[in-house]
C-alpha cells in the first residue's frame, strides 16, 4: 500500500473573505453577507484541493475565526463571543514576531460550543461532489485554557468544566464522523508550547502537558480502535502571520508524551525542522504499535506552509525515504508542518503578495507533497 498522505487543515483565507470578517465585526454587513463570501470560498477550497489529488479534502477551515476559536465566536475581533466569556483572557501564544493571539477568559458555566466544526462540514459536504473529506477540531487541551490558570469560576469548578469539555469534543468528532467525514484530526498545537516557560504567558510554565495528554485521553478513550484508527493528532510549533511561537523547544520535551495520546495517527512538523534526523530517531522509539488497541502512525511534515518557497516533489521524497528507513516504511505517512492559515485574518507577509498569493503557494505545495510521496513509494517498493 503506498504511503498515505494528508492536508492537516486551513488554507489562507482570499482577500474578499478576510474583508467580510472586517466588514462584518464593523457592523456593516449582514451575517448573511459573511455567510456568502464563506461558501465562495469554501467551494473555491474544496475544487481546486481536489485537482491537486489530496486523498481527504477540506474546506480550508473558511468558516472559521480559527481552528482554536470556532467553537466560541464567529470572528477573531470578537462578534458572537459566547455571552458566558470574556475577551480578557490568557493569551494561547506570543509569536516570534512578536504579535500574540489571545484567549476568551470563561466568567460563568456551563462550558457549551456555540458552532461545532461538523456544523461547517455539512455545509461545505455538497462542493466535495462525492470526493472524500476530512475535518480539523481543536483539543480540549487547548480550550482547558479558557478557564482562569489560577483562579476559579464562581459557581463552576473547574471538574464540572472538564466534565463538559470532553463531552462537548467528543460531540464535535463523532458529529464529523455522523456527517461523512473519513479522518478527524486533533490540533494541538499547545503541546510543545507546553514546555517553553515564557514569563510573558504563565501557563507555558505550569507543567500543564501531563495535564493535557491526559485531558485529550479522556476524549480519545471514548471511542474504539476502530474508530481511533482515524483520528488524528497534529502538533506543531504554530503558524500564524508566517510566525511560530516555540520552535526552539526540543521535541524530546514532547514526542514520549505526544505517542502517549491513544490517537491512531499523528501529524507531525519536521520540513521546518533542521535536525530531522533526530527527531526521526525519536519518533522510531517513542511510537506505539499498540495504543490501547490501535497502532499508531507518524505522518511526516515535508511541506512548510510558512515559506513561499515550494518544495520539489525530489525533496519530499527524499525526506519520506529517510523518515521510512528509520522509523519503519509501514509507519509513516506524509503531511504538512502545519495548516497554510489557522486565523482567519492572517496576510501571510512573507509571501509578500498577499493571502491570494499565499493560497495559490499553498495549493501547489499539496500538489508537490502528493506527487512527492508517490515517488517516495515508488522508490520503496510500496
């Protein structure tokens, strides 16, 4: 069986959706307004990720303010928050570039979703014509930050909040898998972020990984081996505005704990990542062939969506036949370091032309990554 391949998500949103999100928080037009400019640009994604042969397609996560948030508001600048939060929470990220994206702090219980993400698959399920499609959801570990770090919630301890959180993600994977979704994948992109202890954002030095690993296991444990072999966690050092917020932290600070999740397969940032070598040894030691029923799977990032630059479908596979001679041809699969837009407003400016741009890269770096990876199974046999 050749190597799988998988898109882990977003794509730049055009131009004339990011304007719609503006023009929209500024009141002048209508939800309807935004809703058209989302499905134009949730067809234009499904069409042209179809002609590049992408095995589960999606709709570029076009509806969403970002793969975090969607649960919680209808746009980044805050219209439709949730009337149970507050936007003066923790900050999820303080980027190298030095802009951050912050949390809605939770004033009152009970933690619900107001949009699930198989809300947004089902309207974009009609564009795919029959062709296979896949849905990103966010990790209860990252909205676990909703609730103040230190303090509580007047009314609503924070066990009664983890109690609804599972059961509001478990909802949100099983109604993709109910609405026709193939593949589910977690992000959970606060992973390594876990470990960086910045003094600017105090939870990155709580020792919350454990927490989170245990958290997201909660989740997973709630469905079978069978299910599981389709769920997905992908972890990377963010991209956002073509900016990480953690990529100096080592991954043997994560990989143990990230293959202690009972997920079947793992989309996993290494393109970016200059010691891949290492990180493949690692891998190799730390996946597991039996994670409470399933054997899990690492997915290679052989595509970095934050540099305009696009790969040669000669170096994805020469990174895929390395990865696989390490860790084991039968236990890999090739995917991105990241999704190409997790927000929904991000200009990409070191693609210098703009997110339009920026959305044709993305679309021919899927195109090389598959073209790659079929060279690579070629080269080995499978």
């Amino acid at each position: 069986m050749p190597i799988p391949t998988e898109v882990v998500g977003s794509l730049p949103r055009p131009t004339y959706l990011q304007k719609a999100y503006v023009d929209y928080d500024a009141g002048t037009i209508s939800k309807g307004d935004l809703e058209k400019a989302q499905d134009k640009a949730a067809e234009d994604s499904i069409v042209r990720m179809s002609q590049t042969g992408e095995t589960h397609v999606t709709d570029g996560e076009q509806r969403a303010s970002s793969f975090a948030t969607y649960p919680i508001t209808d746009t980044l600048g805050g219209t439709g928050l949730a009337s149970n939060l507050a936007t003066d929470g923790q900050y999820f990220a303080i980027f190298d570039d030095g802009h951050h994206r912050q949390l809605p702090r939770l004033v009152s219980g009970p933690l619900k979703y107001k949009t699930y993400a198989y809300e947004n698959f089902k309207k974009s399920l009609a564009y795919a014509s029959g062709k296979s499609m896949k849905q990103a959801v966010i990790a209860p570990s990252m909205l676990y930050l909703l609730y103040p770090l230190n303090g509580t919630v007047e009314g609503y301890p924070k066990e009664e909040f983890v109690k609804d959180l599972v059961n509001e993600c478990e909802k949100d994977i099983r109604g993709c898998f109910e609405a026709g979704a193939k593949r589910v994948s977690i992000d959970f992109t606060e992973g390594r972020l876990a470990s960086k202890k910045d003094p600017r954002n105090p939870w990155t030095g709580a020792d919350l990984l454990q927490t989170f690993v245990d958290l997201n296991n909660k989740v997973l444990d709630r469905f079978s081996p069978e299910e599981r072999k389709n769920i997905g966690i992908h972890t990377c050092p963010g991209g956002d505005c073509d900016s990480v917020h953690s990529h100096e932290v080592p991954y043997s600070n994560l990989l143990p704990s990230l293959f202690a999740m009972n997920a079947g397969y793992f989309l996993i940032q290494l393109a970016s990542e200059s010691d891949k070598t290492s990180v493949y040894k690692q891998i190799a030691q730390a996946l597991r062939s039996d994670a409470n029923g399933v054997s899990q799977k690492a997915f290679i990032g052989v595509i970095d969506p934050l540099n305009p630059k696009v790969e040669t479908p000669e170096e994805v596979c020469e990174r895929l036949v390395e990865a696989a001679n390490i860790i084991g041809k039968d236990n890999i699969g090739a995917t991105d370091d990241c999704g190409f837009s997790p927000f929904s407003i991000d200009v990409k400016p070191k693609h210098g032309q703009g997110p339009d741009f920026a959305r044709d890269v993305a679309f021919q770096k899927i195109k090389a990554r598959i073209e790659g990876t079929k060279l690579a199974s070629e080269k080995l046999g499978i």
